[in-house]
C-alpha cells in the first residue's frame, strides 16, 4: 500500500487534537505533514519564541526545506495553526509532541558531553501544570535513554487529577529532505507503555505511511534506537573520512574506494561520500550523549569506542584546514580565502556543528582574511556562529577574536565578489550553484595560483585544472 501527498488515505483516528510545543525544524516541518495528511486533526503548534512564531505565520519560514511552504501554505489556517498560546494549546490537546531542543550541556556535570534537558523538563512542567483529564505526551526531541522517566516522574506528581501516557516517537528526517522523509519514511517508530496510547499515535502516522513501515517497541528501545542510527551514520562518514587521509597519503581515490565497498551489499552505497567532516545538530550531540550514557553505566570501552567518531570528525576539520596552511607556503596569514558554504549541509539554512564554523575559525586564528558566502545563511547568523566559535566557551570575546572577527571577516553576496583577489577558495557547502560558477572568470579574479580547496569533492569531475585552478579535494592526491 503507498499514499501519495494527494490524497490521504482515511483511517479513523480517536486523535483529533494535537498540540507541538517547539516549532524548530523538527517540530514545524512533522507538524505541517500531519496536518497535511490528516485534515481531520487540528495542530497546533507553539513556541515561546513569538519571534519563530511570526515567521511561520508569514512567507518566509524560519527554516530553509524545499518543499514546506507549499504544505504550510495549505494548510496553515485550515488545521495548521502556529502561536505562543502554549497553555490553551496543551489545555485543548489530547496528544502533545514535545519537540524543544537539546543541546550538549555547556557547564556543570556531564558539561561538554550530556544532553542539556532544562527545555524538556519545563515543558513536563507545563503540561503537568495546564493539562486536566488524560493526555498522550510524545517525546519527539532526541533524548539520552530514560529520559521518558523523568517526564513521567514530574507528571505523575500533579495534584489535578489529569492522567497521562509517555511515548517516544523520535524523528529521523534528515534536513534538505525533510519533506521527502516526512512522506515516505523508512520507518516511523513508537515506543511505549501503554497499548491504547500507541495505537492512537499509530493511528495518526496510518493516515500515510504504510503499515510495515510503523514500527513499535518499549519506550528504551524507542529512545535508544535514535541515539543508535545517528550514531552508526555518523561513524559511516567518519570512517570514509579516516580513509581519505589514507588516499591521500597512497594515491588511491577515497571515491573509488566507496563505489567499490558500496557495491557489497552488506555495505550498500549511501552516507560513504568523504567530506571536510560531518555537522548538523544530530550526530555530534548524540554519540556525544551516547558516550555519556555508556560512562554513567560504567562501560567505559563503549563510551571510548564511540567517542573516536567525534575524534575522526575533528580529526578531518583540522586536516582541512592544516592542508589550505601548507599548501599556501605556510601561512595563510593576510591572505583573502573565499568560502563558498556555512551551511552544514546543501538545501537548508541551518549552520549548527557546520564545519564552516570550525574551519573559518581555525583560518581565522591563522589572521586568514575571509569573505564568506552562503545562499541561504543570513550574514547575522554567520556572524553569531563565528562570534560563538571565537569565544570558545568563555563570556567574552578576546580583544584579538574581537579584531579578526572585526576586521578579517566579510560576508557577501555571491561567489565572484568572495573570490575576486582571493588567494584560495575553500568549498565548503555543496551547493549546486557552486558547480555553475563561471569558473574562467572566477580563476581570472584570484591571485595565482589560484588555489581550490574543495571540502565535498564538488567540482571533482569539473577539470578545474583546464582553467588554471590549482585544486585539492579530499581523498585524493592532486
Ligand atoms: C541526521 C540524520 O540523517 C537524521 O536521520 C536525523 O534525524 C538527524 O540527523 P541531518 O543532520 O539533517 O540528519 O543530515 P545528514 O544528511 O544526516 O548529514 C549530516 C552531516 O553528515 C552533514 O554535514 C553531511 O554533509 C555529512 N555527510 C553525510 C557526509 O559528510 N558524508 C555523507 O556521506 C553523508
Ligand atoms: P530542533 O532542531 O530539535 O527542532 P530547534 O532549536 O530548531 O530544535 O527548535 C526548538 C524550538 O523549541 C525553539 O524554537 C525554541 O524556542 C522552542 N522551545 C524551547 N523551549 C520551549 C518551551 N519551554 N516552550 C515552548 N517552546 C520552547
């Protein structure tokens, strides 16, 4: 059985209110398909950011995913509603997804590495305070395991009378293709307690995904199964990258290598393509998170095994950025590097753990001059993350951070003005308008050589050589 986005399939749901709190990139995008594939149930989705709420309700969402303005544009007003009325949303909700973020704790125990759960247990708090007869409170944020105990220990303890079931049903789009992901997902997994809770959520996802593909389970496997596949993705990219370093030093071609272990089927081709190091606001946190799990249950092989993934991907950042230092004679310092990309990732506007952030900072402390172009990431936030990246977790900006970040950064508005006079181009991002640059003007611009440092292999197959470029990819001598 296959649904198309056209026409729902009918399955009748007990569910008929459901309410979101967190309307990030998860929380907006899940809530618009269920909207979409279910117009019988009102969602409603809340934020305490009226800031995030104003650009849902207007044209220009707050995330960059192809394909959502249409789904909000249709039903937003109908049975798609975004605003800051938290308590009446939860009040009028049968169902609640909790959908806050969780990022890694900057301080106290576990800093550094464990999940910051402060935004999960205030919405606890919140529902336990507003809500009154029986809700089903969903976990959609990526939590350490047993996070689902803690909630049910703060709901347990209202004095209200209202009863409440905890499911975990993580969310495993990947950005750029969250819509696609949304519609067809490998899978849609439930974890949980209590059967008719279950059931009323499988009810709702039955709406379009197609039996096989609804998977149940106890709400631990639910919640570790997530940590688990990002984990397990993370390590694929992080061990094609240990290879590229390998290619490099053998003149064997990473890429070559990928296609020929991605034709084993146990392998299978996909997440092998080597890059400048993975981001995103997934896998770092969680192995991260999983590392700490395995240490709290006094397994420190596991913890050690997993953090060498994180390792690799600093590893591969580093000896990104060593390779620009050496091949431009030893030092970069004063010379105009042209970034092309912040996003972590084609198709979508989030810069979370992008190894942008970490490469600009590196080439910075190496007084490199930047002029940095991103289609999607607005000039503020490069600014913001660089800032951040600068302080390196102290309060305050150094007086030298203070001046590189003033007077050797630019951002600007397209490739040609990032690279004119530039001594190097670093790819970053792999955009597809990065390969339809006019590349004989761009060579024209630089300084020579004119080197190209590409971070994805791009512009591998582009014979940049024929237009005088000087270029590097990663895995691969030049
Ligand atoms: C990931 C998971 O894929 C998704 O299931 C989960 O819900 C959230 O985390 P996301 O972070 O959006 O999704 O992006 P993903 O496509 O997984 O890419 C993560 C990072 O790995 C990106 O920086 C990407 O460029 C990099 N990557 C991915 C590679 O360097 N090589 C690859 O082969 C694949
Ligand atoms: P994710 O990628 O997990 O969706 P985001 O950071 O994009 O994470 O979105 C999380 C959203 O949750 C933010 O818009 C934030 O304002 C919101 N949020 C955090 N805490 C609360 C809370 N207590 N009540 C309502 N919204 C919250």
């Amino acid at each position: 059985m296959s649904a198309t986005v056209d026409q729902p399939i009918s399955v009748p749901s007990s569910i008929r209110k459901i309410c979101c709190i967190g309307a990030g990139y998860v929380g907006g995008p899940t809530m618009a398909m269920i909207a979409k594939q279910c117009p019988h149930i009102e969602v409603h989705v809340v934020d305490i950011n009226a800031a995030r709420i104003a650009q849902w309700n207007s044209d220009e969402l707050p995330v960059y995913e192809p394909g959502l303005l249409e789904v909000v544009s249709e039903c937003r007003g109908r049975n798609l509603h975004f605003s800051t009325e938290v308590d009446s949303a939860i009040a009028e909700a049968e169902m609640i997804f909790i959908s806050v973020n969780t990022p890694t704790k900057h301080f106290g125990v576990g800093a550094g590495r464990a999940a910051n759960l402060e935004f999960i247990e205030k919405c606890a708090r919140k529902i336990a305070e507003v809500a009154r007869g029986h809700k089903i409170v969903v976990e959609k944020s990526t939590l350490p395991v047993r996070t689902a105990q803690a909630i049910k220990t703060i709901l347990a303890g209202v004095s209200t009378g209202a009863t409440f079931d905890v499911l975990s049903n993580p969310e495993f789009l990947a950005e750029g293709t969250a819509i696609e992901d949304l519609l067809m997902p490998d899978r849609v997994l439930i974890g949980g307690e209590s059967q008719s809770a279950i059931d009323a959520l499988v009810e709702v996802y039955a709406n379009w995904v197609p039996p096989e593909r609804l998977l149940t389970t106890n709400l631990w496997s639910s919640e570790l199964s997530k940590l688990t596949a990002n984990a397990f993705l993370a390590q694929r990219v992080s061990s094609i990258n240990s290879i590229s370093a390998l290619c490099e030093a053998t003149e064997a071609d990473v890429d070559e290598v990928a296609a020929a272990i991605g034709m084993d089927s146990r392998i299978g081709p996909k997440f092998l393509k080597a890059s400048v190091g993975f981001g995103g606001s997934c896998f770092q946190k969680d192995i991260l998170n999983l590392v700490y799990l395995c240490e709290y249950f006094r397994l420190p092989e596991v913890a050690e095994y997993w953090e060498q993934v994180v390792k690799m991907n600093d590893y591969q950042k580093s000896r990104f950025v060593s390779r620009i230092v050496r091949t431009l004679f030893n030092t970069v310092s004063d010379k105009k590097i042209a970034i092309w990309g912040f996003a972590f990732k084609k198709d979508t506007n989030d810069t979370r753990e992008s190894a942008a952030i970490y490469v600009c900072r590196d080439l910075l402390r190496e007084r490199a001059k930047l002029s940095i172009y991103d289609p999607r990431v607005s000039p503020e936030h490069i600014r913001r993350e660089l800032t951040d990246a600068m302080r390196n977790g102290d309060a305050e900006l150094n007086a030298t951070s203070a001046k590189l970040l003033a007077e050797n950064v630019e951002i600007v508005s397209d490739i040609h003005v990032a690279s004119s006079d530039a001594h190097a181009v670093a790819l970053l991002t792999e955009w597809d308008e990065f390969r339809e640059a006019d590349f004989q003007r761009i060579h024209d611009g630089m300084k020579k050589p004119a080197f190209l440092f590409d971070g994805r292999n791009l512009l591998k197959d582009m014979s940049l050589s024929d237009y005088g470029f000087d270029y590097h990819g990663i895995g691969f001598s030049s």
